[in-house]
C-alpha cells in the first residue's frame, strides 16, 4: 500500500498540493506540515498544513543556530522525540504545541542529491513514533524529493 501512495507523491502529474495531502495521510498524526528549506537565512517555509488556523501556509521559522536546525537541515538527521522536553528543544513555539497535546515529533530531512529541499513533520498526542514509522516517513521523503516542484 505505501508503495503505491509513494509512486503518487512522486508523480509530477498530480499538484504538490495533493501530493502533500497524501504524505500527511501515510503516518498517523494530529498535525503534518511540509517546510521548505531557505538555505540562505536558514529558515523553513510551510507548504502545507493540517491546521492552517494555527500553523498557516507560508509562515517562516528561523534555525540559524538551533541544535534542530543543525541536526535536521544541516546533518540531514531524522528528529524523533517524545514528551514536552522533546518538544521544548525542537521549537521555539512548544507551548502552543504542547497546548494542542502535541506529545510525539517526527521530522523528516527532504533530501535530494546532498542537499535539504525541506521537512515533512508529524506530530501526535498519545504515542511515540515507532521505527517502522520513521523507515515510511523516510521512503515518504524520498519519494517527496523526486518532484521537480518542492
């Protein structure tokens, strides 16, 4: 089933829009957004959003010089974390995330030829994020950074 949800999250026929709409369906999760990544000014751009009253496409966060920005943009490394110290250390908005009883992160590097196009971040209530579900968060990387148009 993932194999195929990934071949349409590649395909270049189908709007990133819906493409996007498909990786937040892939893991189970209360919020999902897509970020593209500034390399210039070291901020991350939303694309997408499941809560967009909250978190609204377009909006910007700057990681210069924050240890997620160094671990996930610039060590392409996958962040996956549970609980509020978790989350206090991954973003400088944790109370409002904390506040919607965000509990579990899960940030995915987009990564194509060396370099970081962005991130597609999973955030849930009640449960860590297992290993299996960062392997289908990864293969949703991977197929997300063979589209011209992220």
């Amino acid at each position: 089933m993932i194999a195929g949800i990934r071949m349409r999250i590649a395909d270049r026929d189908i709007s990133l829009k819906k493409a996007l709409g498909l990786c937040a369906n892939t893991i189970d999760n209360e919020l999902f957004t897509a970020m593209r990544f500034h390399t210039e000014t070291m901020e991350v751009e939303r694309l997408h959003s499941t809560l967009p009253d909250i978190y609204p496409v377009n909006g910007r966060k700057p990681k210069r010089d924050t240890a997620w920005g160094e671990k996930v943009l610039i060590q392409q490394q996958v962040n996956n974390g549970f609980g509020a110290e978790d989350i206090k250390w991954a973003f400088s908005d944790h109370e409002t995330i904390l506040g919607l009883g965000l509990n579990a992160v899960l940030n995915i590097p987009v990564v194509r030829s060396g370099k970081v196009l962005g991130t597609i971040n999973f955030l849930r209530q009640d449960s860590a994020f297992s290993l299996q579900e960062v392997v289908i968060g990864k293969q949703v990387a991977v197929a997300l950074s063979r589209r011209a148009d992220l």
